[in-house]
C-alpha cells in the first residue's frame, strides 16, 4: 500500500499499542565492570558490547581503556568500529572526527599484524566515501583478502555509514552472509528460551509443628494415677485370691499390650487434621470459598499441563475427571506456597509441569493413590486392636471379681476404687498417649514428605534451569539474527521500489517493539523482544520513502506491512517526549496537519537492578534501536530539509589520510 504526500493517516496503522505479556531479566556478569577494573577488563567488555549491538557503551569502555594506557592495533581497530557502528557521517561530532583523523596518523606508527591491516583497510574505506569519484577496487580487494574475523566485523559495524557506490558493491556480499546466519544455531528452536522467565526455586509443604506438649505434661501424672489404681487393683485380687490373680494379670498384660501397639497403629495411620491443618487449604466447591486471581491461574496451569501430560490411553477430559481430586489438592498446594512471592506463574509452570508428569508416572507405575491406600487401616489392625481392648476388659472384670469374692471385708469398696480409678486414668492416659504417638507418627511422616518432595522438586528445578541454561541463545547470536532481520528487511524494501544504494541519499532503521510482545535482557544490556516493528527512511533525492512492519523474531516472519512516501519539505517537526514511566515516542507532523506516534521503547526503570543506572540503561536501548541516529537524522530534515543531509554527507569530509 502507497501513501503519496498529504494523504492521511490511519493511526491504528503507526501508532503502537504496547501489552507486555512477560519479561524477564537474566543474572549475567558479562557487562558488569568493577571500579576498580583494569584498563584490560574494560577493553574486554567494551569489545562484548559491540560484537553484543551497544556501540555507545562500547566507545565509552574502549576509550576508557586507551585513555588508562591500553592501547594498541586490535584496541584502536575495535574503537573505530565503536565510532563508526550504526551511525553516519551525521552522527559524528566535530571532536569525534578530529579524534578519527588523530588515529589514522597513528596507523603507521604500530608494527605490522593482521589488526594494522585492518584499521588501515577501514580507514581506506572511510577515505574512498569521502572523496568523489573514487576508484573502490583496491579497497575492496584488501578487504577481501583479510582474515574473516576482521573482515566480518568491517562489513557489520561500517554498515550504515558506507553508502552509495561503494554500499552498492559490498551489498551482495553482506545480503548473502546475512542469509546464511539469520537462521543459524537452531534459532527458530531456542528463541523461545530467551523470553522464558527465570523459574524461581523449589519449595514444599513443611511439616506442621507438633501439638502434643499439652497431652505430654498431662501423660506423667494420669499414668502414674493408672499405674496406682491397677497395682492396688491386682494387689486386692492376689490377696483375695492369689491363684486366679497370677492367671488374670498375664492377660490383662497380654491384653493391654496387644491393644496399646495395634490401636496406635489404627489411631496413627489415618490422619485427623487439627483446625490449622483443615484451614490450611481451603476446598473451592466451599461456598465461602474465593479464589484471587494467582490461584485461578494456578489452577488454569495445572489443567492445561494435566490435559497435555496424561497416560496413554487416555483423553484429556477423561485425565482431568480421573485427577480431579489430585489437581485441586495440589494447585491449592502450590498457590499457598508461592502466592506471597508475588511472581507471575509463568515461573511456577516448570514446577507444575514437573508435578503433572510425576502424576502420569504414578499412574502408569499402579501408584497414583498409594497415599490413600497407605491411610487406611487394614481390617485385621482394627480386628486384633477391639479383641485386645475386649479381653483387657474382661481380664479386668475378672480381676475385680477375684478381688471382691470375699465380702465381708471392707476390700469391695477399694476394689470398686481401684477399677473406678483405673478406668479413668488409663482412659486418660491411653488418649494422651495416643495424641503424643499420633503427632510423633505425624511429624515424622511429614518431614519425610518434606524432604523427599523438596530433594525431587529441587532436580527438577535444577534440570530446567540446565535446560534453559544450554537452550537460551547468547547476546551475540540474539544482535546477530537481528542484524539479519534487518538486512532482509532492507533489501526487499529496495527491490520493491526498484532502488539501488547508489540511488540514496542516506538510511536509517528504527526498531522498536512490536504491539504485543515479550521482552528479556541481560543485567546491563539492551531489551531484547519477541515482536518488533521495524520501520525503515529511504532517503532519495526526491524525497522520502518509509516502510514499517511487524516481526516476528522467532521465525522472522513479517506482517502488517505500511509504505509511505513524503517529500523532504513536507516534513516539518520532529518532536521527542520521555516519561520515566511510560518511555520514549516519536512524532512526526507533516504539513498536511497529520501527527503520528511512534512508540521507540517502554520504560525500565521497574525492572532495575540496585546496580544499574536508570539513565545509562535508557541511552543503552535507544542505541541499540538505532533511535539516537534516526532522531538526529529526521530533526536535522524538519528543520533545514535536503540542504541538511547534503551538508552533512561524507562529501563534507575531508578524507582521512594514512601515511607510511
């Protein structure tokens, strides 16, 4: 689609409407410069952020480094490849250029190696730009013939600023490498894990506290009641009777014993939560019950990956019926362990995806409902226990008996005491026992849970951190696809319009992200996106030519294509705004009245590390969206038109010299 001059414009189609579905930002140590650095380590990090699409902090460390007695051929080369990155004969200030000219007149003063080679080849290079009518061949031939490494890194960096003839010449040589790399290193697979948040750590249900000091302290003085009242019992009976009570005491022990060490079997087996415990999760078929919205997307998680994990055989509906219970159980788990960290719970779905395929392991392995069937009770414990308690109180009965048989004592009435005693006290304490042998069983239960739970959360963790770890593309390979995103860009929007680079003026791209995206960076390094708008000026000398579009930087795919097309006078302002909570837009008001928007980048400052600098982040990614360089370029053409470009063009500079 076309737009000639005064047509208007639809703002739906520039203006871009930001929604950040997730970001992330990776621990990394590779800009991080101590205070105290050597003038060597600075040098290596100002080389990371070239080679990484930050020349603006790379001509900062670069020259840092010189300035502190750093210096030399491979030094000087990458410092005037920081100076001449992404930026035009426009972009150099007048110092910047009498410190280019300084360092040609030093080329000849280092000893010969492959790096002098290179700094002479560039400044050659610079030369022929400068000066009209140039012959190209000898240049190009000495860049042909130097080693690839410098030979690449000349033809990236000198990209923007080399125009024309020469641009013409170098073109298919830098079109055919950028289709060899765009897709390399298995992009379209490992994209993806540049985006994914950081999964936060494991976590488990720890073991609740004990609740038995109570029944504890009480234990001692019931038992020791229960201990009176049974040998006062067994006393009154031996003396009634010492043949009987010699039988009726082995039974009563007997009884006593096999009901003591099958009942807290039965009482310790099946579980009976005390009120913190019932609090603990709250069942959402409650009536009172409200789920906030992280526990709904908990919830929403563990459906989607039960659904997508299940056992062969099964359907996803029927997976879901057949877990139901499982799911609601540890989706209410998992929201109560991490809903205070205030994270989204896209970090949590390694951990939920972990728990939805041990669910299907444990189903194919017959042991999905173990921990139910290990809280029951077998029916021969439950048996033996109410046999035991039913011969203890027989032996008990029988015991009294003996002890009574001679009535015309006063023995009836302690006896009756002694059983009267002995029933209460070993009642009480036989439940405070059973409470204290419960909690023992419970906590021991529990911290066991715990642990193996943790240990096989932890290397789940740990596994998907590795995975990420070794999937996750580098910031070289994430700039480097980018660079040939952008390359492909450019050449089809000049064989759409039939141009050739010795029919422009000048370029500029302005990369900025697209309308709904994710976004990653590094500490201290540029945002990287998802989705990209990138939006292309073609200068000619009839005027300018704009086209945008919509990427897709995982498979480099483009929609939404716009052209337009305006002459140098029609564009009449430029204006910048920065809000630090909103970021950076571009306007641009032709003289037809029309405005467009132009969202550059979102703001940052929220997601700021204590030692990162709010200002130097922001100059960062206005660098590597190109934006420094696209904003002096149309300022400069709103406020003079042509005459500003012809002004400043590299006829303007007097060629660079290299002597000896």
């Amino acid at each position: 689609m076309s737009h000639n001059e005064g047509a208007s414009y639809s703002a739906a189609a520039y203006n871009s409407t930001i929604g950040i579905q997730a970001e992330t930002v990776h621990d990394s140590t590779i800009y991080f410069v101590h205070p105290d650095a050597s003038p060597q380590e600075k040098y290596r990090v100002g080389v990371q952020f070239l080679e990484d699409g930050v020349p603006s902090r790379a001509r900062e460390m670069i020259t840092d480094a010189i300035v502190h007695g750093h210096d030399g051929t491979e030094v000087r080369f990458h410092w005037v490849l920081a100076m001449l990155s992404a930026r035009t004969h426009h972009d150099l200030t007048t110092e910047e250029i009498e410190r280019l000219r300084y360092a040609s007149r030093l080329v000849r003063t280092y000893a010969e190696d492959e790096w002098k080679e290179a700094l002479r080849v560039t400044f050659d290079l610079l030369a022929a730009l400068s000066t009209t009518g140039s012959e190209t061949g000898p240049v190009l031939k000495q860049l042909q013939d130097l080693p690839l490494r410098q030979h690449d890194a000349i033809l990236r960096h000198l990209d923007v600023i080399l125009t024309g003839g020469l641009k013409d010449d170098l073109w298919m040589e830098t079109l055919g490498q950028a289709r060899a790399e765009r897709f390399g290193n298995d992009r379209a697979q490992r994209v993806w894990a540049y985006f994914a948040p950081t999964p936060i750590g494991a976590r488990a249900v720890r073991p609740r506290p004990s609740t038995a000091a109570a029944a504890k302290a009480a234990l001692p003085v019931r038992a020791v009641l229960f201990a009176i009242s049974c040998a006062l019992l067994w006393t009154l009976a031996l003396i009634a009777d010492p043949a009987q009570a010699i039988v009726e005491l082995p039974v009563a022990l007997g009884a006593g014993l096999t009901a003591a060490r099958f009942g807290v079997q039965w009482w310790g087996r099946e579980p009976r939560p005390g009120p913190a415990a019932e609090a603990h999760v709250a069942h959402p078929r409650d009536p009172d019950f409200t789920e906030d919205g992280f526990t709904k997307r908990v919830r929403h998680s563990f459906d989607h990956y039960f659904s997508v994990r299940r056992p062969h055989g099964y359907t996803s509906d029927a997976w879901l019926a057949h877990t139901v219970q499982i799911r609601s159980s540890l989706a209410a788990e998992i929201a109560d362990l991490y809903r205070e960290s205030r994270i989204g719970v896209e970090r949590i779905d390694w951990l939920i995806r972990y728990l939805a395929e041990d669910a299907r392991n444990r189903h194919n392995n017959g042991t999905l409902f173990d921990q139910h069937r290990q809280d029951q009770t077998p029916g021969r414990t439950k048996a033996l226990t109410v046999a035991a308690l039913a011969a203890l109180g027989i032996a008990a009965l029988a015991t009294f008996g003996t002890a009574v048989t001679d009535a015309a004592q006063p023995r009836p009435l302690w006896a009756f005491l002694a059983v009267l005693g002995a029933a209460w006290s070993g009642h009480a304490a036989a439940s405070r026992w059973l409470e204290v042998r419960q909690e023992e069983r419970r906590l021991d239960r529990e911290t066991r849970k715990y642990f193996e739970q943790l240990t096989a959360r932890q290397i789940a963790h740990q596994r998907w951190q590795s995975f990420l770890n070794e999937t996750r593309p580098s910031e070289l390979e994430m700039e480097t696809w980018l660079a040939c995103d952008k390359t492909s860009f450019v050449d089809e929007a000049l064989r759409h319009h039939r141009l050739t680079w010795r029919n422009l003026i000048t370029h500029t791209i302005l990369v900025a992200p697209g309308p709904s995206y994710k976004r990653g960076r590094v500490r201290g390094g540029p945002w990287r996106y998802s989705h990209y708008v990138f939006r292309l000026f073609l200068f000619t000398q009839h005027g300018i030519r704009e086209i945008s579009s919509e990427f897709n930087f995982s498979d480099g795919t483009r929609r939404n294509e716009q052209r337009s097309n305006y002459r140098f006078d029609a564009l009449t302002s430029v204006q910048v705004t920065e809000n630090a909570d909103v970021g950076y837009d571009l306007e641009l008001i032709l003289t037809n009245g029309s405005a467009r928007r132009i969202r550059v980048k979102d703001a940052d400052a929220h997601q700021l590390a204590p030692t990162e600098n709010s200002q130097e982040i922001s100059e960062i990614n206005l660098s590597a969206a190109g934006s420094t360089h696209t904003f002096r370029l149309l300022e400069g053409i709103a406020a003079d038109g042509k005459s500003w470009i012809e002004r400043h063009g590299p006829d303007s500079l007097a060629p660079f010299q290299i002597i000896g």
